[in-house]
C-alpha cells in the first residue's frame, strides 16, 4: 500500500506541476495501482478535490434533443465551487438565446427570443447543469464492479430525491452519475473524454440523458480554471 500511495503522489504531484491548463499525459487506469482500501481511495478523493478550481470558466458545444427535435448552440459557462453558476446559451450562428443562473439560493432566468419564451423554461437546462456540474454525493466511498461509488439523499427538487456518483477505480475521475425518484432511476449523465488538468479531472464529452425524454449532449471547446467569476457577473439583468 506504502508503493502504491507513493505512486499515486507522483501522479498528483506532476498534475499540479502543470502551470496552464492543457492536459498532462499520465499513464491509462490500467497502468495505475488500484485504489483497493476505502482509507486510501478517500485520501486520494479529497486531494483530488483540493486542486480544483474555485471558479471556472467553461465554453460548450450543445446539442440538446427534446420529442424528436435537436436544437444547437453554444454555451457558456462561469460557476464557482460554492454552486452558484450562470449559463448563456447562443443559436449556432445565430443571436443570444437565454441566460440563466443559481445564486444566492435561487433561480434568475431571462429568455431574449419571445417565440422561444412561448416554448421554453431556462431553468431546465439550468437544473440540467446544475446536475452535471454541481450535484455529487457525499456518502461513504464503496468498491463496485471496479468504480468507487457513492450515494446520498437530495432535497429540495421534486423530480429527484436520490443521487449515485460513480469514479473510477484507478483515477477517481468521474464516470458516471445517476439520479433518483422513489427508488426508480431516472436521469443518467456519462462522462468521458477524461484528461487531467491542474491537479484535477476534466471530461470533455457529457452526456445526460432523462428517462422522461430529454437528452443533452456537452463537447467542451474551453476551459479556464481559475477564471474569475465575481458575484455580479452572475446575476441575470430583468
């Protein structure tokens, strides 16, 4: 086990070395020591959570599909490891399409089209990344099938009320997350395209797909962490 933590701190030191946000090349979980004991797969999560970014800066290729329709745009992201975040979204080619944003424990949202006003609540996509990017699970760490998962009960949000979070068992990047309604799955997001950056991992593809018929599929172009992110920048004008 002393092997293995050794490994796995030369491992986290040359990611931190990295003084730009380009991915490192570290060798493939396959190449990796597995993480067999809950004490060292804990240690190795909380380090991987203390070189992540306060704020970021994040810009999105989105296709989103919703009863047999596909809609492309642009996204654009700035959050804060509080939890408050704000999204813009732009039409392909085309003008600015919403904005909205979780801060100070509420939504605030503004659709610029009025015929998509007609059709669309912001606060969807909103919630969409909200579970991306900001929902985990603080439960205790589990070995299954190979992936650390944990679990925990949300509040507060009416068409969840449980959330799974599963890392891989090498690396502990995030895989998967799967979320709950009275013990029924219903919402699954998967991560992939994984690279190292700064001490911590980035997924480059997202997808999420709701039981209930709404899929969004994320391609990250940019990423900025450390980007900065002050609490008026997030606020939606009315």
């Amino acid at each position: 086990m002393t092997l293995r933590l050794a490994t796995w701190a030369l491992v986290l030191t040359t990611w931190v070395g990295c003084a730009h946000p380009a991915a490192v090349v570290v060798p493939p979980p396959e190449k990796l020591p597995p993480l067999e004991s809950v004490d060292a797969a804990s240690a190795a999560l909380t380090a991987l959570h203390g070189h992540e970014p306060a704020t970021f800066k994040m810009v999105h290729q989105v296709v989103a599909r919703h009863d047999g329709k596909s809609y492309v745009m642009t996204g654009y992201l700035l959050g804060r490891d509080d939890g408050a975040f704000r999204v813009s979204a732009a039409a392909d080619m085309g003008p600015r399409l919403f904005d909205v944003a979780w801060v100070g424990n509420q939504w605030e949202a503004k659709v610029h089209l009025r015929q998509l006003a007609e059709r669309l609540d912001p606060r969807h996509m909103g919630r969409a990344v909200q579970r991306i990017y900001f929902t985990t699970a603080s439960g205790p760490l589990t070995l299954e099938d190979g992936q650390w998962v944990s679990r925990a009960n949300l509040q507060g949000d009416d068409d969840i009320d449980a959330v799974e979070v599963s890392r891989d068992g090498h690396t502990l990047a995030l895989t998967h997350k799967r979320f709950f309604l009275r013990g029924a799955p219903v919402l699954d997001i998967d991560y992939t395209q994984l690279e190292a950056v700064q001490g911590h991992w980035l997924a480059r593809h997202v997808k999420l797909k709701d039981q209930r018929g709404f899929e969004l599929e994320l391609s990250v172009s940019q990423y900025e962490p450390g980007f900065a992110v002050p609490e008026e920048r997030l606020h939606v004008q009315p």
